[in-house]
C-alpha cells in the first residue's frame, strides 16, 4: 500500500508541472497568458455546467480533468502511476483525445467553448482577430461546433458580426458564471507551486485537487463517489472570487469569513438559471458542511495538496507562518485523517522530518 500511494504522489507531483505550462490565449482581463492547469479546470468547469443527466457525469469529469495532460508528456507521466491505475488513465485520455462517444465529445466540445470564450470575453479584439475568430468558426478550429454545439456556434457568431437572434437565456446565464469564472486564475492563495516559484491560484488549485481526487479515491476511509466528489472539488474555490484566499494557517475570524464566503456563493451561483445554480450550490453547501461521506474525503485531498507543496518547496509557506507540528496535527492532519488516514499516516515520515531538520523555538 505505501508504494502504491508514493507511486501516486510521484504522479501528482509531476503534474503540477502542467501550472507552468501556458498556451496562446489570455485571461479575459488580458492580464497574462493562461496555463495549461487553469485553462483545464475551466474546461472541466463548462463540462460540469453543460452536462446533461443522460450523461455519464463521472467519464466526463474524469476526462476533463485528465485531458489537460496531453499539454505534458502524458505517457511518460502516466507511468509514474501503479500499472491498473495507469492503464484506466490511459483509456480516459485516449477517450478523451478522440472524442468519439458523447461523452467525449461533449468534453472536446467544452474545452473548445472555453477556449472560445475565452476569445470573445476580453472585449479588445481588433478587426484582425474578429475576422481570424470568424473564421475559425467558419472552417477552423471551432467549425465542429456548428454540429456538436449549434446554439453556442450561433451565439458567437452573432457576437463578432452583430447579426442574429439574441442567446437562449439559460445558454446566455450559463455564459455569464462562466465568464465570470475566470476571475478565479488571478486569486492568489497562501501555498506556492511544488517548485516554490510563485504562489499558486485557486483556479489551477482547483485542477490540481480535483486530479488529486480522481488518483487517490481508492484510499477513501468509506466509499465516495467519485463524480460527486470532483464536481465538488471543480466548485469548491469559486467563492474566492470575492472572498478572497484564507490561508489555514493565517489569522482570520472563521464566523466573519463564512459569512463572506455564502454572500459570494449566493452571488456566484445565483448567476445561473435557477434549478443548475441551486443544484451547484448544494454541492457547495455539503462541501463546506463536511459531513458526507463525499465531503469529508474531498476535504481530506484539498488538506493533503497544500502539505505537498510545502514539503516538495523545503518548506514553502510553513516558515513565513511559524507553524509547528502541533498545528499543523490539528489544524490539518485531523482533518484528512477523518477521510483518508492512509494518506496522511504515508507523509508522516516526511513532514516529521522536515519539523526535525527545522524546529526553531516557537516556530516547530
């Protein structure tokens, strides 16, 4: 069991390389170029919103997620994994890649929407770009929506050229969440990339945790499901948007943020049509509350990221928060020992040596 768990870890350390990873498109402030790991949960975020219930929600999500490692060299990384879980890997990315049942289809088409929107929402396209978009919907890269995705097809279209009927109002409320949703990649947190480089934001968090979920729900005190799970890890952080990153380790009043933290939800999901916006923010609701089973293990994995990142930057923000040992048994590792024990008792050795090599006084 520790080997297969370090084998996993081992994998989930590589991928976060994909956060330093970045392609051609901006943020939609055009602030910076976008990386590959948030541009991939944002992509897992319009497949979690467009969904439909005849639709295997687990397949979808898991492809999503999955899918943005074609931007590392997957199959190097994938044989990081135990051999089982490399090949069930394997069969979700190949899936994904070729896009031929619905479910793959509906994840390509996604990932093509975000990068679409992503596009149109900057709102400073000059008259090359506006003509280059047309035709990539014309006979380009996004010319397949006009048959997996018809409405959104016309809706952008109708944007770049001012011609046609306005957007249905649940694709346009959808729109709406989703372009908002962008704001999550400037949000910085307290932890930093596994290289300490820079901080992490909570958008390639979000990927990150929810990759961290799919790898390691096999070590679930009790059985999860996984599909609630990653749609729960994919929401989990929205809220920064407006409440902003509160480091565990920080100083903050828990009754003041919580309040903060339900204003932005009801904000943020009140920005979809009503039935999905309610559906959403349930699953938000029972993330915070912790109490199901589904909870309590993706509590336990957005607890176990940080404390990796931390040991793999020497350290990384412990320091700058003197935490000690003590605290960081309370503060975290009760809590991911009460979804997966197994996970927490595989880096005890590490971070006991890691408070070994640095107790300083006070600091631990």
């Amino acid at each position: 069991m520790a080997d297969r768990i370090d084998r996993q870890f081992a994998f989930l350390i590589a991928a976060d390389g994909l956060k330093t990873r970045h392609g051609d498109a901006a943020l939609m402030n055009s602030a910076r170029r976008e990386n590959c790991a948030e541009r991939s949960w944002h992509a897992a975020l319009w497949a979690l919103a467009f969904c439909p219930p005849d639709r295997d929600r687990g397949a979808v999500l898991a492809m999503a997620v999955l899918s943005g490692l074609a931007d590392l060299p997957a199959a190097g990384l994938l044989t990081l994994l135990p051999a089982d879980q490399a090949g069930r890997f394997r069969a979700f990315f190949d899936r994904a890649q070729t896009g031929g049942d619905p479910e793959a289809r509906l994840v390509r088409s996604a990932a093509r929407g975000q990068a679409l929107l992503q596009a149109l929402g900057r709102g400073d396209l000059g008259r090359g770009e506006t003509d280059g978009l047309l035709g990539d919907l014309q006979t380009g890269r996004f010319a397949d929506l006009r048959d997996d995705w018809p409405d959104l097809h016309a809706h952008a279209e109708r944007l770049l050229t001012g011609r046609g009927t306005a957007a249905d109002p649940v694709l346009a409320a959808r729109l709406r969440f989703l372009a908002e949703a962008d704001r999550l990649k400037s949000v910085l947190r307290g932890t930093t990339l596994f290289d300490g480089s820079r901080p992490e934001n909570s958008a390639e968090h979000s990927w990150h945790i929810a990759l961290f979920a799919l790898t390691l729900a096999e070590h679930a005190l009790r059985p999860v499901a996984a599909d609630r799970v990653l749609a729960m890890l994919i929401l989990h952080d929205l809220v920064e948007i407006d409440a902003g990153d509160a480091p565990i380790h920080g100083n903050h009043d828990p009754a003041a943020l919580a309040a903060k933290e339900r204003r932005a939800a009801d904000r943020l999901f009140g920005l979809l049509p009503g039935p999905e916006g309610e559906r959403f923010r349930a699953l938000w609701d029972e993330f915070e509350a912790a109490e199901s089973d589904d909870a309590v293990f993706a509590k336990s994995v957005d607890r176990v990221q940080p404390v990796i990142a931390n040991l793999e930057s020497g350290g990384g923000t412990w320091p700058t928060y003197q935490v000690s040992r003590a605290q960081l048994e309370s503060r975290v590792g009760s809590k991911v020992r009460r979804g997966a024990p197994a996970l927490w008792d595989a880096l005890t050795p590490r971070i006991d040596a890691w408070f070994a090599a640095n107790a300083t006084g006070g600091a631990g």
